[in-house]
C-alpha cells in the first residue's frame, strides 16, 4: 500500500435550490471584485445567470464577466481573462458551467497571482505559486474539476491539450444541484458519465499494492454511475439519477479513489488529450473511443487487476484464467458504452485520423519523444501510435 | 434525497513514516508557539514525543507541553490548557493521540479563542465564532476527531459528557502512520473498531430517502473494518489491516458516509456518553454494549433499512419478511462484537448500574426532560431508560 495525501478543502453545497444564496456564500471570502465564468448561451437561455447577478447584487459584490468559454478551452481566452482580472482588479472568479469552464477559471487564476506566461505551468517549466481562490457553479456533471487539483487547457498555437495540477486552485466551494444538469443534451450526459467513471478507472487499473477499502468505493462508484446513466437514458429529469451522478463526478476526482494507489495510469486521458486537441471532440467520447484499444494493448501486463475489474464491476463470471476473465470484462465495458450511445473507435467518434496525424498524435502526446505514458504498461510514441491505430474502427 | 453540505479541509497525510517531517509541516501554517498536547506515557515511552520535539526544534518553532489527557477527557484539564495558551501566546495546537487528545485540543482551541466559558458551547448554550488551528498525529484509529467537526468532552462536576460540533474545530493537518497504532492493547482496538463502525452505522440506520453512492460506500466501508479487526484479533502487527481500519476511521466521521442521508440516529452515541459520563468506559466498548438494545428497541420502525443493512453489511440471507432479516441482523452484529471480544450487554462492559443509576442516566440523557434523541424512533427520557434497562445482561 503506498502512501498518499488526502487533500480535498471545497465545500460542496448540494441539492435543489443550493444556488440561491450564491451571494452570501462569496461573500464569506472577503472579495472585492468577482469575474463570473461561463461558456455559451445555455446557462444565459436558462435564466441561471441572471439569477447569479441578482444573487451578487443582493450581495453588494462587485463583478465583471467572461463568457465564451469552449469544450477544451482555449489558451487565447484564458489570456483574455488575466487582462480583464488585472485590469478590473477581480479577486475571485466565480465559474458557472463544467469542467471546461471551471477549469478556464482556474487557468486565469494562476495567470493573474503569478509572473510570466500562465502556460508555462502545462508545459510542465515551472510551478505556479498561488491560484485565485475560485468558487464554482457546477451545471455539468463529468470532469469534476470542482473539486480536484487540475485543469486542462488547449493551446490553438499547435492545438496541444496540456494539464497542471497543483492544490493551489482547487475551488473554495462548490455548489452543486443536480436540478441544473438536466437540460444538457443527452449526448453530453453520457460523455460526462464516461468522463466521471474514467476519473476513478484510470486510479483502479494500476499496478500498485492497493487498499481494499478504496477498491470497494472505487468498484461501488463504477456501478452506481453505470445504473443511473441507463435512468437517465430514458428518464433524463430522474432527480435522484441526476444527483448520483454528479456527486460521483466530484468523489471520483477529487482524490478519494485514489488513496493508497500508485497514482493511477493515466495513459487514456492523455491519449485522449491530443485528440481533444487535434479534433475538438467530446473529452468522454474520445475517452470511450481510445479505452478498449488501450486495454486490450496493456491488459497482458495487468490481468490480474483487470480480471478483478471485470468480476467486480462488470459483473462478469470469473471464466478460466484471469487473462480470459480480464478480456470478458473490457468487452463488457465497450457494451455499455455502446448501450449509452457512446462511440467505442474513432470512427464512432466522428473522426479518421490520416496515418499522418496519427502519427502526429503519437509525437505530441509523446512530447516529441520526450515522455512515456502510463504505468500497467509504460508506453512509448510507438505504443501510442498502435494505440491509435487500433481504435480507428 | 436531502440536501447536504460536505467539507473536509483537513490535509490528510497517510503511511509508514509520515511524521517524520512534522516540524515543516507546522511551519506551514505561520505560527508562533504551539501547544504539544497529549495523554498518557505510552506516547512517551514509545519515543514518539521526543521525536516530535525534536522535529519542533529543527524547525525552530517554540512549544509548551500539556499532557495527562484521559479518556472521556476532563473539563479541568480543558481549562488548564486555556489559561497555558494564553500566558504562553499559543497559537497552534498538536494533538498527539487519538479522539480524547483531540477532543481535547479542539476545547482548548475554541476556549482561548472565545471568550466565556468553553462549556457553554457543549452545554449548547451558544455557538463559538473561532477555534484556535489544530494539527494531528494520530495514535489511535477510532473517533474519526481527526477529520470531523466534533469534539466530547466530559464536566467532572456532574459527570456529564457533552459535544459540540462547527466547522471551526476540524483539524488543519492529519498525519496518520498506522504503524503508530500497533503498540495499543488489544481491547482498545476492538474498542476502536467499533467506534468506527458506529459512526457509519449512526448516518445509515436512519429515517431518509438515501443516497445509494453513500449507502454503498458506507457498507463497504463496515464490511471492510469488520475484516480487518478480524485479522488485526490474531495479527496485530499487520500493517495494511491496520491502515485499513485507520483510513475507514477518518471516512467514517468526516461526514462521507452521511451525505444526502438525514444525518443520521445518533441515539446510541448520546446514550453511551452518559455511560462514559458516569462509568468512564472505553467509547466503543460502551457502544457495542449498548447498539443491540437500542437496536431491537427501535427496529419496528425501520425494518426495511435495518434489513438492508443485515444483507449488504453482515451477508444475511433474506428471510421471511423485512423484519425477520432485519432481527437476523443485530444478531449477526452482536455476534460479530462477540467473536472480537467486545460487550454486548452492559454487564459484560463490566458495569452494573442500579435502579436509581439507570433513571439518572435517562435524566442526564433527555437533559433532564428537555430533549429527546435518535431518529429512527425518537426517544424521550422513558424510552431512554427502557434501553439502558435491556442493556443490562
């Protein structure tokens, strides 16, 4: 069992009408001067925005806003937000959406409190030293990056999609009603519920000497969203379905299936980066579209975890060797994703990358060879490449 | 599902040889003197103290010291600790121990940073607006103090055991070596188990419309610590059962395994603190001796939860009606306390109050007629004394 840290300081505020007293809430951080955060028309069209405005005024906070934050979110906006936090003097950013959102906020957050180019941090040069102290409205439940330590932003300077952890910008708090999800397209639903369960996927499929307790919550996290993502399949205004989803999109982030783990793998995600980078899809999607390739490529270095997966959140039939056990359950989690219309290739994914840009995903992702990826197996730009290449179809 | 609030902002840090760079990790936190606090010899025999000091002194903080910490910890050594921080300028506080110590620090901490007497807040007689910071270096898996918001502390004069919980009191750091917890007697760790259990058990038996990613974890996380105590009966050395029941500790208390439920019974708590008010029983002995009675007491009431818990948490099989499972149950609970040598009468805990002990209990209990507790079925002071009754062998 290794060691860990366990540091999750947000204060989630759950439920129907947890929204409401917004206001009150930023209040208590002492601020002068707020940037709301959002992304496109839906939280506008909502009304959810104007009811945030009201809340602050009520308040008597001062704020400014950004809006036009995309899925992947641009570096060239998250430059935008440092000069109008600089200029208007904001002191804490208020991010309404999901992760993309969220995780724009947390960008402007290390640019404004600290010197040079805020994207320095993903390139991995050097580490930020503070973060704006960032509150969130969560409408979206998948990335949950309202309670983790990381963001990802993509730079349109080479499309490259990089992330920066640090405890620095994990949000102050976290108000969360599920109430809020429900108008999401059903396609974004299922992505987030891909997402959530590759948070917690990505920890348990490791080569660490785990602790049971977190396989138990990890296992029970796993099963819990596959239920209620098939709800919500048919019965999209499920409250309660709505509601376990999104708090298992917080836990699975924010560390906890993580503890006593060797830090997880990882080589999806990271994968599935440079896609998002290259060609904008859905961060769930092109995480289902990528999985089945990656397992079925490192599962011989890990079978034994993965036989575990298959029986215990899969609920396969443990069937000769572990091997044979391990490839029941990678088949069954495809099926699920092909039961909530999620693609399980890059070709379900809208996308046919040219030997050439595969071969270019494999060099970015590999840092142009500087960089292995993963750790049940550790992969080089030629993993990734057969990788790629195995999920075309 | 109701709403809830989830905030755990203690940094926990987790493994073999994790205090070993306690010093820096107080520096952190920018103070000036801190206040050394501990119980009996057992943390000074083992050289832990010593150690400590010495990592205080590399990292050149100043410390007074404030042992003597006693189980069901005492009021006047509370007040003791106040009146050491303010002529000594304290302004941090270390717990070394487990619940007791940091129950302890927690009062110590609201006292010097409140004016009045600390006592009030137990007394529920008003709310403290501050608490002094507190740090841990657990020795003891049990009470979860380390990660929660509460804190117990028993008043000599009338020998009543009171908590008060805010957010104010939890802890800023916890540093958790199950190695430290492998010197406790035998007793004492079954004592802790239980305790641990409890606090899961107090959120899951109760009257709401639950949360099946709580519900499930919570299982889990009881079925996990019943394993481990297993092991730990033969095995008491055995480093990952140890950091397994130590992990569930914290989990059990910071308030996960209650989230979306209604918060919980928490009538077998407040009736063994007026055990360990009047008897000064170890915490979990007195809970194990009491569950059962409380348990049959208030069954009809929640059949159907009660019979969740024997199928998913003691592996009973569905038998007859929900009531039948759910009296199969507490069976298997009790035998479970039995086969780790913990009561489950209040004769075997080694207590034999009499008629007139027995109503006092139920008087100090119902805060002489004023409250009632529990959930489940809400218990005036004849109900109270009922359960103590039943209790009795």
């Amino acid at each position: 069992m290794n060691q860990f840290q366990y540091y999750t300081p947000t204060k989630v505020i759950f439920g129907k009408g947890t929204e409401e007293n917004m206001g009150a809430l930023v209040q208590e951080y002492g601020c002068k001067k707020v940037l709301v955060h959002y992304g496109g028309g839906s939280v506008k069209r909502s009304g959810l925005l104007d009811r945030i405005y009201q809340s602050l005024d009520v308040a008597g906070i001062a704020y400014v806003s950004l809006g036009k934050v995309v899925p992947n979110p641009h570096l060239s906006l998250v430059y935008e937000g440092i000069e109008l936090c600089k200029r208007e003097g904001v002191d804490f950013i208020l991010a309404v959406g999901g992760g993309s959102v969220i995780d724009s906020a947390k960008a402007i957050g290390y640019g404004v409190t600290n010197e040079g180019d805020v994207w320095d941090f993903y390139e991995k040069k050097r580490n930020a030293s503070a973060c704006l102290p960032v509150g969130v409205i969560l409408t979206i439940a998948a990335a949950g990056s309202e309670m983790s330590d990381s963001s990802v932003i993509t730079n349109e300077n080479g499309w490259v999609k990089r992330g920066y952890s640090s405890n620095y910008c994990r949000p102050k708090f976290a108000i969360m009603n599920p109430e809020l999800t429900m108008t999401l397209p059903q396609y974004q639903t299922m992505s987030g519920c891909v997402d959530i369960m590759m948070h917690t996927m990505e920890r348990y499929l490791n080569h660490a000497d785990n602790m049971e307790l977190t396989d138990g919550i990890s296992e029970h996290l796993l099963r819990t969203v596959m239920k209620n993502a098939k709800i919500l399949l048919n019965d999209p205004e499920n409250y309660d379905a709505r509601a376990e989803v999104m708090w298992a999109g917080s836990l699975s982030h924010n560390g906890l299936t993580g503890c006593g783990t060797d830090g997880g793998d990882w080589a999806s995600h990271q994968l599935e980066h440079e896609l998002g980078g290259m060609f904008d899809v859905a961060h769930g999607a092109g995480l289902a579209a990528i999985w089945g390739s990656w397992a079925r490529y490192v599962v011989d270095a890990g079978a034994e975890r993965f036989a575990q997966f298959a029986v215990n959140v899969m609920g396969v039939k443990a069937a000769g060797d572990g091997m044979q056990t391990a490839l029941l359950g990678i088949e069954a989690m495809e099926d699920f994703y092909r039961f909530i219309h999620m693609p399980v290739s890059m070709k379900e994914l809208g996308i046919e990358p040219t030997e050439e840009q595969m071969k270019e995903l494999a060099r970015k992702c590999s840092f142009w060879g500087r960089r292995t990826i993963g750790c049940v197996k550790v992969l080089e730009e030629e993993d990734m490449y057969q990788i790629y290449k195995k999920a075309c179809n």
